[in-house]
C-alpha cells in the first residue's frame, strides 16, 4: 500500500507533466496535492512501518517531535488544497468567462504558494506548542506514530488541560473553516448546474467536481471522527485504529479516485502508458 500510494502519485505527477492539456490550473492543484500526499507519506509511514515491524519501539524526542510537525504541516495543507481546488471549480462553473483572469497562472501560483505557508505556520506553531508541556510518568506512545492525542495523554501539569483543548480548537477551527468554505462553494456550484437546461449539460458540468468532492468526503470524514469522536471507555485503541487509517488509507485512496473519477485524467495516463510500453511503430 505504502509503494501504490508512492507510484499512484508519481504517476498523477508525470502524466500531468507530460500532457499539455492538463496543464490547467485543476491541474497544478492536483499535482501540488499529490506531492503534499507523497511528502506526508515518506515523512510518517515509513517510521510507522518499522515499528510495527519491530520488537524495539522506540523515537527520539526529536524525531518524534519531527514526525508530528510533518504531520502537521503536510495534513492542513491538504486541506488547504483541497479548499482551493473546490475555489477552482467554482470560479469554472459558476463564471467560465473570467476563468481565465480570476485563475491565472501567477494567482494559481500564489494559491498554492500560501497553501504551502499556511501548513508549515500551522505545524510549527502546534509542534510547539505540545513540546512545550511537561511530559512525566509513562513515556509509552499507545500508537503507532507520534499522534497529537496520544502524546497529549502523556503530558502533566497545570496548564496541560488548556493546551490540549486549545490544540484540538485549532484543529478543528481550521478544519472546519476549509470545509465550510468548500462547502460554500459547492452550493454556488449546485445552483449553477440546476439553472443548466440539458441533463446531459448538468452531468456533464458536475462530472468535473465528482473526483474532489469524494476526496474531500473521505478527507475530512476521518479527520471528523478522530477530532469529534465522543470519548468512550475504548476510545484509546478506537483512536490508534482510526489516526492510523487516515495517515495511510487517505493518500493510497487519493490517486485510484482521480484516476478512476477523473475521465480526462484517465485517458491521459493510458496514453501516456501506451507511448511508454507500446513497441515504436516503423
């Protein structure tokens, strides 16, 4: 799983690389997505592998606080990608005639640019922020990884209640925030398509948006259960299970359903397949 989600989006990269027709701002967007998605998976799987291969379960405090800053700060800006990308679709459905002007290649630029900026400020600030408590007591993680909420278990002191409430604040204002706005922008794009006269026009028109909408559900689907999930007397090992499907299952899901969903997409990397391992015609 961990090499198909490695190849799936090193596959999405190329062929977009190589097709000039995908060279939109749908596109860029995808392509910025799958190098958040290979970078969060170089920087957390490969750890979570060898521990769990491993009698020795042990990290650093500094790789363990490494592992959770990339954790940080490639998770937010996936969601930050993806909110744009739903900004994307928008601007195309809802006004096709200033596409153009409003998606330019320096604003496009500049999107994903701040997307970048916003997850690197979010997981240093919350690094900090958690290192910064006193940990006492057991220094055993119950978790695969260095997961926020099973660090902060470990944490003591006064002020430990506060921050591990403000941590989860900031989790899911930011969140939340990115999906509402997808959310805001999806109505808009509703309306729009419903005013289209042909059913074969509004299919059509909403078969662009189908491939993000279903990342976005399956994004922010587990990111709701693991920050909103009403604590239960199982709620430690239910945790583990579900931080631990979204860390791995999210990005291996990620290229099969644009490249499944996404016919233009799909098409492109069989051309790009068949150019790569057809003999060469004489």
């Amino acid at each position: 799983m961990y090499l198909f989600t490695l190849l799936g989006n090193l596959l999405i990269m190329a062929t977009i690389w190589r097709e000039h027709s995908l060279h939109t701002p749908m596109y860029l967007f995808l392509c910025a997505l799958s190098i958040s998605e290979i970078l969060f998976t170089v920087a957390v799987t490969p750890r979570m592998l060898v521990d769990m291969l491993s009698t020795h379960h042990s990290i650093s405090f500094t790789a363990c606080a490494s592992q959770m800053f990339f954790s940080f700060t490639f998770g937010f800006t996936h969601s930050f990608l993806l909110m744009i990308m739903g900004y994307d679709r928008y601007v195309a459905i809802c006004h096709p005639l200033r596409y153009n002007v409003l998606m330019s290649p320096g604003g496009c630029a500049r999107l994903v640019s701040w997307s970048w900026a916003g997850g690197s400020v979010m997981g240093m600030m919350l690094t900090l922020i958690v290192f910064h408590l006193t940990f006492c007591g057991s220094n055993e993680i119950h978790h695969f990884g260095c997961h926020v909420l099973a660090l902060l278990k470990l944490a003591c002191g006064k002020e430990t209640s506060s921050v591990t409430m403000g941590v989860i604040l900031v989790c899911v204002t930011a969140l939340m925030g990115c999906l509402f706005l997808i959310i805001l922008s999806y109505v808009f794009i509703v309306a729009a398509i419903l005013r289209i006269p042909s059913a074969e026009g509004r299919h059509k028109t909403f078969s662009t948006c189908v491939s993000h909408l279903t990342i976005v559900i399956v994004h922010y689907g587990f990111a709701s259960i693991i920050y909103l999930k009403p604590k239960g007397p199982r709620s430690m090992d239910s945790n583990t299970l579900m931080a631990t499907t979204y860390t791995v299952f999210t990005p291996f899901l990620s290229p099969i359903i644009f490249s499944l969903r996404n016919k233009e997409l799909k098409n492109a990397v069989k051309r790009t397949f068949h150019r790569k391992f057809s003999p060469l015609s004489s």
